[in-house]
C-alpha cells in the first residue's frame, strides 16, 4: 500500500510514442526536473484549460 493521498491514483493507461515524441518528453523532463507522469498530466490539463474555452 502506498502513501495516503486525497487524489487516489487508480487508473493506469499505456500508449505508443514515436521516436520524435520521446525526444521532446525526454527535453521536457532535463528542463523542468519532472516526471513523465507530471509532464503528461500538465499536458492533460493544459489541453482540457483550452478546450474548455472553445464556444
């Protein structure tokens, strides 16, 4: 079991990247000092901040 935390992790997803995507995760990752997980996750949520704005 792992730390208790308020916003429970239990979903887990696997996909496929090209070459050139993990490239750019991997540059995000030296820059920001993230994770892939947090990278994904702040992409998930940029992407839903400009969607949610669309009429």
């Amino acid at each position: 079991m792992g730390r208790p935390t308020d916003t429970p992790k239990n979903n887990r997803e696997s996909f496929r990247l090209s070459d050139d995507d993990i490239e750019k995760l991997k540059f995000c990752m030296e820059r920001s000092n993230m994770s892939k997980t947090d990278i994904v996750r702040k992409g998930i949520d940029l992407v839903y901040r400009e969607t949610q704005k669309e009429p």
